[in-house]
C-alpha cells in the first residue's frame, strides 16, 4: 500500500476561489499466471517448425480512501472519496515459427508469426460523501464504472541473413504489426435531484466507446563487416508505412482519427578496436516513439483528489535523432564504458494539465464532450511539444570481484531543453539533470542467484512540474528446484520504503504540492516449471510478452 499527501490551491484571476488538504491511502493486490506450451518438427536437417500456445490470466483489486479539507471555505466542502477497483484480465497467443538452414555458414531465413487475443474486464466505484447537508445536496455522488477491453494483434517476420566471401554480412526482410483494440466504458452516477432524493442514470457524456486499428509494414535491410583490421562498418535502412484510425462510437460528433504516412529510419555504426583492451564506436539513428493505445484513449478516468486523466486519439508519434560517440576500455576483471551523447526529438509526447472548464476543455482537448460535472477539476491529457534536446555524458563500470559476484554501476549527467507549441502557450524549459544505478549480482551454491539493485533520480522539470528526487532499493532472489526444471523467484521492491514520489506544479489556475510513499515493499513471488527443456523464444516473441505485460490495467 502507499499513502500520500497534497495541497490544492486553485485561482481564477489571480486570485484564490479554493484550498484543499487532501490526504490519501491505497491498497492493492495482484494475482497472475501463465501456461505455455509447444511442439517443435524437423522437417529435415536444414528445416524446423516451432508452435506455441501461451495463455496468461491476472487479477488486480485496487482500493483507495481519501479525506480532503476544506481550508478556505472553513470545512464547507470536507469531503471523505473511497475507491473501490477490480480488473481480471486474459490473454491467449499462438505462435508460428520456421527456419530454414542452408548449407552455407551464417545463412539463414527465418519467418515469426504471432496472433495474440487479450480481453480485461473492470469495474469500480467510486463515492464522494460531504458531512455538511448543504454541500452534500449540491456535491455528493456515487460513480459506477464497467468496462471491457478486446485487443486483437498480429506479428509477422521475414527475416534473410546472406553472407559474402570477403566477410560482409546481409540482413534483409518486412516486419509487419497490425493491432485491432476496443475498450468499451460505461459510467453510471447517483446524485440528488433538485427534490432532495438521490437518482441514478448513465452517464452518457463520460462514456466512451474508443474503436482503433493500427496496421504498420517495414521493409528493412541492414548490411556490416570489416573494413581493415579492426575497423567494422555497419549501416541499415528501415521504410515503415503506418496506417491508422480511431472512432469514439458513443460520441458520433467528434472526428473520426485517420493517418497514413511513410517514414525512413536510417542507422549508421563504426567501431574500432585500437587494441585487445580497447575500441571506440561512433554512431547515429533515426527512432521513433509511438503513443500506446492508452495514451490515445479518450477514456475518462476519475482519480483521487479531484482529478480527470484522458488520452489524445490526435497525439503524433516523436521521432528522435541520436549521435554518440563511446570508449570501451577492459582491464582484467573491469570494464569501462564511456560515451557523449546528443539527440534531438520533434513532437516530442508529453502530459500537459489544466484546470476544467468549458473554454479550457475547449482549447486544449477539443476531441473530449464537455462535462459540466466536472469544473473545477484538475484534467491531464497528452500533447506534443515542438522539440526537445537532451546532450550528456554517461558512465558504467563492470567489476567481476569473483567467479560468483559481480557489480555494475552507472551515472547519467545530461542536460534537458524542450520547446513548447503554441497550443501549450509556447512555454519552454532547460535543466541540468543526472541519475545513476547500482547492481550486485551473486550466484552462490545450491543454486541460488541474489540480485541487490539500487537507483537514484535527481529533482527534474518538465513544463508544468518540479518533479522530486527519488531513490529505491530492490531486492531479488532465485533458487532452481526440481533437478533444474522448476525455479522459485522472490522480488522485494522498495526494500526500505524509501521510493516515494512527489512534485509541485504551479499554473495560473492551479498550485499543487503532492507527495506519496509506500506503507511497505511490494512483494512478488513467482514460481515456473519446464516440462522439458523449454520452448525456444525469439526476440520478437518475447517484445510481444513485454509489451503486453507493460500495457496499463483499466479500471
């Protein structure tokens, strides 16, 4: 659980209309499992197919209570908020993959399919109670929230690797991602009438009904080898097409998002290594950052507090590009990696807030139907900046102190400028920021693995908020059982609770102050088991898990 605690000064003219003290705990559980399964055929010595099913399920409660002040008013609008959340959720994959060995070494084709389904259902409650009779009759609500969640994706990968005799390697082929989500969310409310008595309906404003496809196609090739002694070259070229479209079902009157567009992505890396000890590299790219489905989802969601939190179905993906320069220096058991760093983002995504009324609601989130409900409040959205520039030095140590222990450490020193648009009122910021990490990894007898991670982030700025420095400590341990087939995993997250977060913003509508910590270490305990040596997983299936696990929970 955590508990926090925040102070709302909200201003119209310059001048205070409302001052909250507003303190906060929550508690939440989680439970998940997966399953998967396999059958690899050798067609021959130079063909093989793999299938794989994998299911995974979960289930995350989450409940929440608040008690809110009301300095200005004298205790007019006390208030008390509990929340109440839970979300199962189920996901099915099925996977197809071929390889094809030739006769000639390094040579090699490769094809990955996967079509995966998740569904989540969720619901919650939501009730804010005024002692005050007055402020009751004019503010007390109960808010019902049911949704459902399908995503639908498929994965393919072309993959050919041809060598040439004077060392050269080719990588060539078409990487496709298409994505089908829909998320259906209902809200009902109870408040009373103009008769005193408490009436129930559907919320029809706040429900939303966000329909999206994504279908992206890459032809990419890469090609790398060795100029003169110790000198290698390696340049790659990447065509992406992006098709999508997104539809609020439930508000026919807003715009209907559709995007087409082609974009290039090339990537350039020389190394050299000066001796057995030490190399240099040099090298630069054009990525590209796309916004989740989360982050384009015009679901309302209500939080503690006072607070609205939707996404933008108009955010554009931020394309980054990137220079670096980096020494690798290898003494015995240390190694040391040094690098500098520049790189420039356009449409660079951001959250942006503003206090909710209709002609803010209006100007910085055209696509989301006004709700009178909800004045006052404090509503977070995405935007895109115009540019952001970050350039700095970063340094990691590798230190093998024995056979069974090893230490890595590193520091980030970089400095911070992002440019705002004219819609975020062409505001701008620079800062001077820095991280740094600490791991220690053990293997000990009896197999057992002890992993201590540690990581500290300075005060840093975006546009709107001076977010606090935060440092955690985590703890990892895992014990093979069963002749190696079984494996019992424990996580310690935040050992000493000392990972706590909190940030001042300060607008012409709003100054916020806010801090939370945990109550205690969040505690995962996992278990797995090989029915046989285990199923093989490319990269790409295991982007698709990742992606998947990261993917947010809908209340």
């Amino acid at each position: 659980g955590s508990m926090g605690h925040s102070e709302v000064e909200r201003l119209r003219n310059g001048q205070t209309i409302s001052h909250d003290s507003i303190d906060n705990y929550n508690v939440n559980r989680n439970y998940m499992g997966s399953m998967k399964i396999g059958m690899e055929y050798y067609i021959n010595k130079q063909n093989s197919i793999l299938f794989s099913y994998q299911i995974r399920g979960g289930k995350r409660t989450r409940m929440s209570n608040i008690i809110s002040n009301d300095i200005f008013s004298n205790g007019f609008m006390d208030y008390t908020q509990t929340d109440t959340n839970h979300n199962n959720n189920i996901n099915n994959s099925f996977s197809i993959n071929y390889t094809k060995k030739f006769d000639e070494k390094d040579r090699l084709l490769t094809l990955d399919a996967t079509f995966s389904t998740r569904q989540r259902k969720g619901d919650g409650l939501q009730e804010q109670i005024y002692p005050d009779p007055m402020a009751s009759l004019e503010n007390y609500y109960l808010r019902e929230a049911i949704t459902l969640n399908q995503h639908q994706a498929l994965n393919i990968k072309l993959n050919y690797v041809h060598p040439f005799e004077f060392g050269w390697l080719l990588e060539t082929g078409y990487e496709g991602r298409m994505d089908w989500p829909d998320q259906n969310a209902e809200y009902f409310r109870t408040e009373y009438d103009s008769t005193g008595s408490l009436h129930r309906f559907r919320d029809d404003i706040s429900s939303t009904h966000f329909n999206y496809a994504q279908h992206i196609h890459a032809a990419y090739a890469t090609m790398g080898g060795t100029v003169f002694e110790g000198f290698t070259i390696q340049g790659g070229l990447r065509l992406e097409y992006t098709d999508m479209n997104g539809k609020d079902i439930n508000h026919p009157q807003t715009a209907e998002i559709v995007k087409q567009y082609w974009e290039l992505y090339p990537t350039l890396h020389l190394s050299y290594d000066i001796n057995k000890d030490q190399s240099v590299q040099l090298s630069y790219s054009r990525r590209v950052r796309r916004p989740h489905f989360w982050d384009l989802n015009p679901y309302l969601d209500v939080r503690e507090g006072q607070q609205l939190s939707f996404g933008n179905p108009n955010l554009d993906p931020e394309f980054t590009n990137a220079i670096e320069l980096s020494y690798n220096l290898g003494i015995k058991n240390v190694n040391i990696f040094s690098s500098a760093y520049f790189r420039q983002t356009n449409n660079m995504m951001t959250r942006y807030g503003f206090v909710w009324d209709m002609a803010s609601a209006e100007h910085y989130s055209p696509w989301m139907p006004y709700n009178p409900e909800y004045d006052g409040y404090w509503a977070s959205t995405w935007q895109n900046l115009s540019t952001g520039v970050n350039y700095g030095l970063e340094f990691i140590v590798d230190y093998q102190i024995t056979k069974w222990w090893k230490v890595n450490a590193s520091i980030n020193l970089y400095n911070s400028k992002i440019e705002g648009t004219e819609l975020l009122n062409n505001e701008s910021y620079e800062d001077f920021l820095w991280s740094g990490k600490l791991s220690s990894y053990m293997t000990l007898p009896k197999s057992w693995t002890i992993q201590l991670s540690g990581q500290y982030r300075a005060p840093w700025l975006d546009l709107q908020t001076r977010m606090y420095a935060s440092y955690w400590f985590d703890l990892a341990m895992k014990k093979d059982v069963l002749d190696k087939r079984g494996t019992i995993s424990i996580r310690v997250s935040d050992v000493l609770c000392t990972g706590g977060w909190g940030h001042e913003t300060y607008t012409e509508q709003m100054n916020r102050i806010s801090t939370s910590k945990r109550l205690s270490p969040y505690v995962t305990i996992g278990f797995s088991y090989k029915i046989n040596n285990g199923l093989k997983m490319n990269k790409r299936q295991q982007e698709n898990m990742d992606m998947e696990s990261d993917e947010s929970m809908v209340y």
